[in-house]
C-alpha cells in the first residue's frame, strides 16, 4: 500500500541532509475500537471481555472502563478531519468485533458494518488509507464463556469474522491486519491475567497463543476471498530485542527462553510455516503439543503480505531469579529483567531508540524480503496544559523522532519498511491503566470530549509533509 496523494515536496525529499524517507513512505496514526469508540451496548454492540473486565472491581486502574471512552463513535467524523488537517496518509483502527457478531458467531449485524464502512468512506474522501485491525482484544464475551482463546474453536469463528468484514469492506480496504500483538492476547489475557479475560493459566496461555496464530492463518484466505486484488493482508506482533546481562549460561538461556516466547514463537511459524525446534520444545516442556493440529502450522504459515511491527523498548534479562507470581512468559518465570538506568516515559518503559533499528535489521536478516510496516510506536508522558491551552509535549515529539531516525537508519541498513503508524492519534483507554497513561498526540478531555492537537501532533504533521525528518 502506498499513500496515494503522498505530498512531498521533491526539494526536501532530495535534501540528504534531511534524512528523506523513500518515496511513497506512509505516514499515519493508529487507534483501536475498545479504547476510543465508547457507544457501549449501542446498535447491538454486544459485550465483549474488555467490558466485563474493566467492569470487575480491581481490575482496572481507578475503576476505568471503554464505555464512553473519547467517543470516537459519535465523532469520527471529527477524526477523521483533525487526521486530514494534522496532514497524515493513513489510519490504523480496529474493528469491535461484537459490533459485527454480538455474540461471537451467526450472521453480521448490518449497524456494526455500517459504522466502520462510514469511517472508511470518511477516510478516503480525505485521501486518508484505511488500516483495518480486526482484532485489538475485543473478544466477545459469549465466545470466552465458550473457552475463548484456549480453546480451538475460537481461531474458526475468527476466520468467519474476518469474512464478514472483507465481504463488506473488501472493496475499499487495502490494508488488512489481522492481529494485534497476540503476545498480549495470550499471555496477559490468559497467562499473568492482568488484561482481560484476567486468566491466571500458563499452559492455556501458550495453548491460546497458538489458537490465535491458527486464527490469523484461517482468517487470511477469508479475508483474500473478498478483498480486491491489490489489498494486502499481514498480521502485526510487538517485539523486544532481548539482551543477556552478561555471557553466563544462566543468562543467555534467560535471553534465549524470552526471545523465543517475545518474538520468534509469533514470527516464526507465520512467516515460516512451521514452530522452530526450541519453541516446540518449550511447548512440550510447559503444556504438551497435543492442542497443535498436523495441518496447522501450514496454515498458519498462509503467505502474508507485510509484517506489522510494533515497538516501545527492548529488555536485559539474567537467569537464576526466583519464580515471582504469575508471569507473561509461561516457563520463564524465573527470568530476572534489569533496570538499564535509561531514560523511561510516563508508564515507565526505558527508552531504547536504537533497539527499534536492530530490531528491523534482525527481521530483515532473518526473513529477508520481508515488507514491514511500523504499525504502532510512541509514548505516554504526562501532559501539562498552559494557560493558553497549548500543550508542548516535548517529551513526546523527542521520542518520536529518535525512534524516526532509527527507521531511517534500519531502512538505510537495507529494511523494507513502508510505513509508521504513530501511537497514538488521541488519548484513549490504556487497558489496566485506565485512562491516567497518555499516549495521544492529540489531547482529549474525557469530561468535554474536546480534542486538541499538542505539539508532537503538529510536528509530526510537518514531517508526514516532508516525507523527511528536519536536520
Ligand atoms: O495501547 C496499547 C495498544 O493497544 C497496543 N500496543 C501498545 C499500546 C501502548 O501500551
């Protein structure tokens, strides 16, 4: 996918200097449907695990839930003009899934369609390409009663999903996603419980991170069978570059064991048809490898046509920690991660720019030919609102240039990446943390629902312009 109506000015774009990105480079902002859409239980929406679980008492920082949340479902045609105004070329959303099958399964309800099908014609007339996710953890409920992700029956109603909305929006949408970061999916949803549905269960965490890998390889050819023919289809995952403290064996193996449940369990077979041989055996080792099919892998291997990639910081582990509760890397419970003294944003992850290059380049030397968009980056600081209204979030706009500049360099080293998608266009429901973590580069008061673009914003409007980071 490229961005049609990419406006770059040919001086800039020629100026070295200027750290130009390729011609055509997408520029966009990314979102998800539970936490922006609100609208709760309207037309039909049915309830879905992040409903009941932000709803749970505990669960959710000062009791937040999405029911309201920046109300993007009555305002997206705001949106959709702040994105056009701000200059950017694409927009990544997700589709609620129980606005399309309240209950998980059965025919679409025409009312989900029609909203997400209003959103996409309100972004092309802009100019603006539609991203689609058509799943950001939104599961719903009736499915999870059913077993949810640890149990197998849910990667094929998924793939009957996926058809509806292709079926629908196959002739509009050409960039088609069909998870997000299924390491959280699994492994917080079911492993260490603190996102929905709250399971504390380390062997059906890996049993539902390879249901949901099936999901994605059943949904691909559903969505192909509508979809145009240009359209391109991909999964996003989130990685980690994972450094060992030291050489000991103790720590290389921590290194090792978090790296192969981070990132390689996801890519690897997705881009590769089929598990490595370590990550089979860490299968084996926590919950058996009977739920994996003879067919599967082949399906899940189903040929994608870019990798989403998405990044907000890299880990040093050592080995020898003693187990500490429940952990989101099931059989590495006594890996130990170390505080690296770097710079942190709000909801404290350390900042490591250059993990983003390495990052790209070891995806690219691993899977070379690979097409990569970056489809979520940025951070979350605390905003100080002037007297004025301004909000100069320096912060924010520091971060995502560096990790700008580190696209460029990976590109430079020989990476295919297309795009980025900036996380995020406006402060939303940072799931277990509720709405204190800001990730906008547009401010919402959640009391007035009113949207103001802060300084990052208007900066990355600029450099969407240029096709170019400034000097
Ligand atoms: O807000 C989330 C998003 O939903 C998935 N990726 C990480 C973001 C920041 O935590």
């Amino acid at each position: 996918m490229t961005a049609e109506n990419d406006p770059v000015p040919t001086a800039l774009a020629r100026t070295p200097a200027a750290a130009s990105f390729p011609p055509g480079f997408l520029w966009g902002v990314a979102t998800s449907a539970y936490q922006i859409e609100g609208a709760a239980g309207r037309d039909g929406r049915g309830v879905s695990i992040w409903d009941t679980f932000s709803h749970t008492p505990g669960k959710v920082a000062n009791g937040h839930n999405g029911d309201v949340a920046a109300d993007h479902y009555e305002r997206y045609e705001q949106d959709v003009a702040l994105m056009s105004e701000l200059g950017v070329g694409g927009y990544r959303f997700s589709v609620a899934w129980p606005r399309i099958q309240p209950d998980g399964r059965g025919p679409a309800d025409p009312r989900g369609l029609d909203f997400y099908g209003r959103l996409v014609d309100s972004l092309l007339e802009k100019g603006i390409q539609p991203a689609l996710t058509l799943y950001h953890w939104d599961l719903p409920q009736a499915l999870e009663d059913r077993g949810g992700w640890r149990s197998r029956d849910t990667a094929f109603r998924f793939a009957e999903y996926a058809q509806l909305v292709s079926e629908a929006l196959g002739d509009r949408v050409k960039f088609w996603g069909t998870l997000n970061e299924p390491w959280c999916a699994a492994f917080l949803g079911y492993g260490n419980g603190i996102h929905a549905p709250g399971a504390v269960d380390p062997a059906g965490s890996l049993r539902a991170a390879h249901h949901l890998l099936l999901g994605h390889g059943l949904a691909v050819p559903a969505i192909r069978a509508s979809a145009a023919p240009d359209a391109e289809v991909g999964i996003t995952l989130n990685f980690y570059p994972v450094d060992a403290d030291s050489g000991s064996t103790a720590d290389l193996d921590a290194a090792h064991r978090i790296d192969l449940l981070q990132n390689r369990l996801f890519l690897d077979p997705v881009v590769e048809g089929s598990y490595p041989a370590d990550v089979r055996e860490h299968f084996e080792r926590v919950c058996g490898t009977g739920h994996i099919e003879t067919a599967d892998e082949k399906i899940i291997g189903a040929p994608v046509d870019f990798l989403g990639v998405n990044y907000y910081t890299s880990y040093r582990v050592a080995g020898g920690g003693e187990p500490d509760g429940p952990s989101p890397w099931p059989g590495a419970e006594d890996v130990r991660f170390i505080d690296r003294g770097l710079p942190r944003t709000g909801i404290g992850w350390e900042i490591d720019e250059d993990g983003l290059r390495r990052q790209l380049v070891r995806i690219h030397r691993d899977h070379p030919g690979l097409k990569m968009y970056i489809t979520e980056n940025g951070a979350a600081f605390d905003d100080t609102v002037e007297a004025d209204g301004r909000i100069e979030d320096a912060d924010r706009a520091a971060y995502i240039e560096g990790h700008l500049r580190a696209v460029h360099r990976a590109i430079e080293e020989g990476a295919d990446v297309r795009g980025y998608f900036l996380w995020s266009l406006l402060d939303n429901f940072e799931w277990a943390e509720g709405y204190g973590m800001r990730f906008g580069v547009v401010r919402v008061d959640f009391e007035s629902q009113q949207r103001t673009p802060k300084r990052s914003a208007l900066w990355y409007g600029s450099v969407a312009l240029a096709n170019a980071l400034p000097d």
